[in-house]
C-alpha cells in the first residue's frame, strides 16, 4: 500500500507471549467499506433502492461491519492475555468522528474485540453487549467539519501551487474525457476523486463498470486520487494543524501511563477516516502509493525494551501486518527519540488553536 521511506518488517502473527513487555496501545483506524460519497451523473448504479439497500450516501456497508468486527477479533487475539476479555471501563476508551461510518465501524470492531462473557452476558443469545463510544475532539481526531482559517488558507493556497496547477494541467485531457462520459463538469483533483471513490466501490460490489472506465480506471485516475491526499499535508505546518494535535496526545498518553498505569485506560482506540490515516503515515516518514483501504488499522505501542520506554507502530492492511519505522527511527524507537524525531509536527492543543487563528 505504501512506499517505505524507512526500514518495514512484514509480519503474519505475533504470539500473546510477545505482550509481556506491553504497557498501552493506541489505535486508529479508517471506517469499513461504505456507499458510495457521491454518485456521477451517468452511474448505472445511483438508484440506491436497487443497487444499495436502500443505503445513503456514504453509508457503511455490512461488509464493512463485516471488516471492522473481524479486525475486533484480530485485536481480541493479538492482545490475549494482556486485555481483559471481559469489558472494563478502565481498560479502553473509545473515540469516534461524528459520522455514521465511524460510528458504526467501532460498534462493529468492538463486537469482535469484546465478545459477551461472563458477568457481560445479559441477555441469553445475544452475542452483543453495550460498550460505551465516546465523540472525539475535532481539534484532535481532525475533520473538515472542524474550522481551522490557517489550515484552510493553507489548503487554498497549496491548491494555487505550481504543484498542483501543473498537475491540473498534466490531466486537462483526462478531465475533458471523463466530463463528457459522466455529463458532468471535473476539472480538478477534488472532483476527479469522488469519480474514483463511486468506481472502486462499485467494482468492489462486483458491479461491471461502464466500458469507457476503463481508460482511466484503475489509472491513472487511482494516482490522481492519491494526490489528493497529498495536498492535505502539503507541508509541515499542514501537517502539524492536520494530525499534530492527535500524535502529541499519543505521546502525552504513554507519558502519563509512564508515570501512573492507573490513570488513563491503557487501550486507546479511535474511529476515523483515510485522511487521518495518510496524515499520520506522512508525518511519521510514510509515503502511502495507493489510496487509504478500508479498515485500515495502526496501532502505537508503547513496550519496555531493556529497561527502555519504546514505541512499535503497526499497520494492518488488507489483512497483513506490517511494522512500520518511525523517520527512519530502530523498530523499537525509544519513546523520547520518537519526540524528537516528531517535534517538527507535534502540537498541544491550546498552541493549535492559537496558530489557527494566525491568518
């Protein structure tokens, strides 16, 4: 899915012995697969009651519930021994994005993760039990619906760049050629990626694309999608309103357990979506090469290595596991190291809030 800027270890199955070093995991992952954001306007496929299920748009699919509760049980398994089967409050916190999908997903993911068992039955035959997903911050877990004016001038202006008019220019023809097949009017990156969300989805479905799709689909419109991403974190200070306020929490979390186990519930799992997961992976030293996949899992660990504080991150994509290297940092990146390596994007939340009023 992605380039390695750093070192990457692929990996099948880590043994619940490895946990014995385990001190706390953060989580965050994209939302299981969904309809479709927007239909074009030619899309044999747009009548919802006939193709969807009645679904809306951008409405999670029962595979994705499917994929979020076998990520669960991946979880479930991977953390034997180390998370309570049975669901404590003081173990984990879950945070989402205001969104359906979101929702939804770590409903689903929580379903495998926690199983009902003893004292968590509560109804016979109800392989389900209630567990509480809490909204998070939008200043943290970023979205567009939060308003930041330097991000979003930052966004204008990157959008202006010789970069992307260029790159706008370079695919004129294309967006000439899709615009008349779709009977729409697509002259830019934003545009050109919801054609490529309706059209991946759809195949994903098992639905026959159109014929003339297949000039430009998979590339280079799958290309073009990515560099959409691309522009999000276009540089470093992007990236710092982006996903700096989210990572410095990731670190301030491990620090806090560092200091008092009892203070914090030691799984952190949040609901989020692509962007927050490419802006993460760009801001570690990560350059995804295809679009977000959904489902996508991370997980920060915090271990002690030989009386050392380390951070493992992992990536699950498409049902393998990779560990990934933190700015090129060892694969157990001592934790004071990965604050440094970061520092160039970190950020606490009242200094972002100040910076994004700075237009």
């Amino acid at each position: 899915m992605f380039k390695a800027a750093c070192l990457i270890l692929s990996v099948a199955v880590v043994n619940a012995t490895s946990n014995d070093n385990l001190i706390s995991v953060v989580q965050i992952f994209r939302h299981g697969q969904r309809t479709p954001a927007k239909f074009y306007t030619t899309d044999p496929y747009k009548d919802i009651d006939t193709y969807w299920r009645g679904l809306d748009f951008a409405q999670l699919t029962n595979e994705g519930k499917r994929q979020h509760y076998a990520l669960g049980q991946f979880s479930r398994k991977r953390y034997a021994g180390w998370l309570p089967e049975v669901y404590n409050k003081r173990d984990i916190y879950v945070q989402t994005t205001d969104v359906d999908r979101t929702h939804m997903s770590a409903q689903a993911n929580l379903n495998g993760l926690y199983p009902p068992k003893s004292s968590g039955v509560w109804r016979k035959n109800v392989n389900w039990q209630p567990i509480p997903i809490h909204p998070g911050d939008p200043r943290v877990l970023f979205t567009f619906r939060y308003g930041c004016p330097l991000y979003n001038k930052l966004l204008v202006q990157a959008d202006s760049s010789e970069e992307f008019k260029n790159l706008n220019k370079l695919y004129e023809s294309m967006f000439k050629y899709i615009s008349e097949y779709t009977n729409s009017s697509i002259t830019n990156l934003s545009e050109a990626y919801y054609l490529y969300d309706a059209l991946h989805i759809e195949e994903q479905m098992g639905y026959p694309l159109p014929s003339w799709t297949h000039a430009v689909y998979p590339e280079p419109i799958r290309t073009l999608a990515l560099t959409l991403f691309e522009k999000f974190v276009y540089d470093d200070q992007m990236k710092k309103l982006f996903t700096g306020t989210l990572l410095n929490d990731i670190i301030e979390h491990f620090e806090a357990i560092i200091a008092d186990p009892t203070s914090t519930p030691k799984y952190q799992m949040m609901s989020g979506h692509d962007s927050n997961i490419y802006s993460i992976l760009k801001s570690v030293g990560q350059t995804p090469t295809k679009p977000v996949p959904f489902a996508v899992s991370l997980w920060f660990e915090l271990r002690r290595v030989n009386f050392i504080h380390v951070v493992q991150l992992w990536m699950r994509s498409n049902d393998k596991l990779t560990q990934l290297s933190i700015k090129g940092c060892e694969l157990n990146c001592p934790l004071t190291k990965v604050k440094t390596l970061l520092s160039d994007v970190l950020i606490d939340l009242e200094s972002a809030e100040a910076l994004c009023v700075k237009v």
